[in-house]
C-alpha cells in the first residue's frame, strides 16, 4: 500500500504495515499492493481453505468461498484491515523471493 506524505510517498506492507526501506524484500502486485517476506513466509504457514468468498488484495482475482487464502488474524492499526492474499499469489511471491539472492530466502515449491 501506499501512503502519500509531503515529501513523497511511503511504500509499506499492506500485511503488517512494515514501510519499506528498500532494503527489506517485498513485492508489489496490482494498485501498489505489497507484501513482504516475513508476510509471505505467515501466509505460507498459515493459508487456510474455506470461508467465504473473496478478491485477492494482490492479484485483484475473484475468488470463490473455500479458496486457499490468508489474512493477518489481527492487523495493526498501520495495515490494510481487508488485505487478503490468495493460495496462488502466496506460491508466486514465495516463488520470486526464492529467486532474489539478497532475499536470504529459499523456496521449493511444496
């Protein structure tokens, strides 16, 4: 998500509300959604199948009510309250951090 300030505009997790610092690995998807490692790395712990209907904060996509999904249980106040990510945006963005080298992050798929 972002924020902007008088000097510009601030990049932060819509997750956990982290700002980053271009140092911290994160991933944009669509309308400057972002989600962070640490992020990807709950949501790859902690997806759940079921509930309700539901769009994708990253991917936009539609999904229907039992998807694959995960949103922070109780999100700070600096979060996005209704960001949710799909079971196929969190195999992407684990995927692509498992790519990054400086991302100190590995991935196999499973």
């Amino acid at each position: 998500m972002q924020h902007e300030v008088d000097d510009g505009i601030i990049i932060a997790c819509d997750f956990c509300g982290t700002e980053w610092d271009q140092v911290k690995p994160m991933v944009e998807g669509h309308r400057g959604a972002v989600i962070c490692l640490d992020c990807v790395k709950l949501a790859l712990d902690n997806a759940v199948t079921g509930g309700s209907a539901f769009t994708c904060t990253l991917c936009l996509s539609e999904r229907e009510a039992g998807s694959s999904a995960w949103r922070v249980p109780s999100p700070p106040d600096r979060a996005n309250a209704e960001a949710v990510i799909c079971g196929s945006c969190i195999q992407q963005t684990a995927e692509a951090f498992g790519k990054d080298r400086s991302a100190d992050f590995s991935y196999d798929g499973a």
